[in-house]
C-alpha cells in the first residue's frame, strides 16, 4: 500500500501529541495540533521545537527548518480533522473523553481519514460506540514515551475496524520509522503495557517488602534483563538460556524451578498504599532533586544513541 504524506491532526497536544506531532512533521507530513486553549497550545510547540532539534541533530529527522514550517495548531476540533489522511488522538485517558472527541473527528474528518488513538490500554470496540459514520476506520496506535524516540506501536483494532484501516495505518506508521505490531484480539493494556505492568508490579511490592531498594530494583533491570531486552523479547531470550536444548529444555527443565518463585510473587491489582509511599520516597532519594528537563534530556541522548545502534539499518 502505498500513501501520500498529506496532513495529520494530533488531537491533544500534551506529552504524547507532542511527540508525535515531531515526528509526523520531521518525515514530511503536515501536522495541525490541537488542544483546549492557546496557552497549552504554545507551550507544546515549544517542546515539539525541541525534539525536532534534537531528532534533527540525531540525525534521526530531515531538516528541521522545513518541519517547523509545516506545524500548525488550532483550539478548533473541526477544523484541525476537516482535510486530514490522519487524525491521531492524545487527550486524557478515559471514555468519557475520548468518545465524544471521536464522534466529533468522525463527523467532521475526510471519509476515507484514519482515527487513531493514542490510549494506553482503552479498548477500540468500546470507543467505536460514539462514532456513528464510518466507526471502520478507527483503530488504537499505542506508542511509547518518549513517542518520538521509541519505536513501538501496538495497532489495536476494535470489532468494526476494517482490514483496510489497519493495513494503511500499518503503512503510515512504517513511513515515519514506527515498528508496528498488530493484536490479533483486543486485550486490555495490549502487549506491552500487559508486560510492562506485571513487571511493576513486582518491582512494587521488591520495595515495599524490603527486599530491595528502588535504586537497586532500577539497576537490576536496566544492567541485567534490559541490556537483553533491548535487542531481543523473552522467548528469544529464553531460548538462548536453554542452551543447545533451546526453549523446550529450558521450559519443561530449568522453567520447572521458578513455580516456586511464582507463589511468593505480588498478585494484588490495587496498588498498596505502603508501595505508593515508598516508591515516592525511594525515586525522590534516587532522584535526588534532578530537574525533569536534566532526567529527560539524558534519557534521549541514551536512547538516540541505541537507536542508531539497534534500528537504522534494520
Ligand atoms: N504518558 C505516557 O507515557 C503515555 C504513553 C503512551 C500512551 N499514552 C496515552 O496518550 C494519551 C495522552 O497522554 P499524555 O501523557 O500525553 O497526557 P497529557 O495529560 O500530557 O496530555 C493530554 C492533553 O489532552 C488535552 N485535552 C484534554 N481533553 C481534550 C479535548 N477534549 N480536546 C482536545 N484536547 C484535550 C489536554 O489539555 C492535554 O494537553 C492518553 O490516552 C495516554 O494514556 C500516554
């Protein structure tokens, strides 16, 4: 399938629209961002003049002057979706917000644009019950934070997205350098959150029952099971920890030990409020004081650098 690189609308511009609307605008594309006041509006831009600099000084984006050029933004709903090929949604996550924001694109965008959602685990079947028109074409595209640096996003399609929308948001999400994954059935969360909140969970309740501090929690991960992560997923993994056996003498051998580490593991699903304390304590001490902009600023020049490592000539 093969697209123009017409205008795309980042519906919510706060963390996520922002990303997004730097790397739309960085491969190309026109980009209209839209939000409740002029204020929010100002600020975002901003933050999306940042990452543009920096993605352009990665030399992961084209030229920077002429993607400022293509950034417009508007307080108007209507008028930010009325000639778009895609609409991208990041406002506030929960149904109540999003639904009526759908309706809304719905009535007012292209016939033939893509809605997207940038919802961390809200699932498209139930949004698509606000859109009247053409629900077809309404999909999720979960990306990750910071979304114009990491590479995943999860394409969750609701019971009425059609085929075709998940095959041209496919195409649309490759052209700017997204590696897209697509569910095969709608589940809460999707992959990788699914992933990522069972880890936390753990991570919690380590610290909350003294096990370890968050310090170490964070240096554990991030020196052991995530230099691996970074280049493969845990059955890849595994596999390779299975030695000349592979992965069917790692699960039915080795694999047989870990039930008894799985009883004595965190199965609560409302947070302790002991954890939530001690999380905060312990990333405050980690922290120490560190403004976000210093934190965020080292954070992407890491990840810029694995970027070019792991992905460029992928
Ligand atoms: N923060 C993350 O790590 C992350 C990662 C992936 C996906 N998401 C998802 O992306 C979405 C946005 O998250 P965020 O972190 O950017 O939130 P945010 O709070 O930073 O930004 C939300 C923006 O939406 C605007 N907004 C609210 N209602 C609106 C409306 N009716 N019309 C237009 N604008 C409206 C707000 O003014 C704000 O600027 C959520 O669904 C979230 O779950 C977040």
């Amino acid at each position: 399938m093969t697209i123009e690189r017409g205008k795309v609308a980042c519906i919510g511009s706060g963390l996520i629209g922002q990303g997004w609307a730097a790397l739309f605008a960085l491969k190309g594309y026109e980009v209209v961002m839209q939000d409740l006041s002029d204020d929010v509006l100002e600020r975002a831009v901003a933050r999306v003049r940042n990452h543009m600099r920096f993605l352009a000084d990665a030399g992961l984006g084209d030229d920077f002057n002429s993607a400022l050029g293509r950034i417009e933004t508007t307080t108007g709903l209507v008028e930010a979706v009325e000639d778009v090929v895609l609409a991208i949604e990041s406002v506030y996550e929960s149904y109540e917000v999003k639904k009526p924001v759908f309706a809304e694109m719905d009535r007012a965008a292209p016939d033939d644009a893509i809605l997207a959602s940038s919802t961390s685990g809200l699932l498209m079947t139930e949004i698509q019950k606000a859109v009247g028109l053409h629900p077809e074409r309404c999909i999720v595209a979960h990306p990750w934070n910071p979304a114009h640096l990491v590479p995943l996003v999860e394409l969750a399609p609701g019971e009425l997205t059609s085929e075709w929308t998940v095959e041209r948001t496919y195409t649309i999400m490759e052209d700017i350098g997204k590696v897209p994954v697509v569910l095969k059935k709608e589940a809460p969360g999707f992959i990788a959150n699914r992933l990522s909140v069972a880890l936390w969970r753990e991570a919690l309740d380590l610290v909350d029952r003294g096990v370890a501090s968050v310090e170490d929690v964070d240096k554990a991960v991030r020196a052991g099971p995530g230099i691996r992560w970074a280049i493969m997923g845990p059955y890849l993994t595994y596999h390779l920890g299975g030695g000349a056996g592979g992965i069917e003498y790692l699960m039915r051998h080795i694999g047989a030990s870990k039930t008894s580490w799985l009883e004595t593991m965190a199965t609560w699903t409302n947070t302790p409020e002991s954890a939530i304390e001690k999380a905060i304590e312990g990333v405050d001490e980690m922290v120490g004081g560190k403004p976000l902009e210093e934190l965020e600023a080292w954070r992407d020049e890491r990840l810029a650098k694995l970027l070019g490592l792991l992905w460029k000539n992928e």
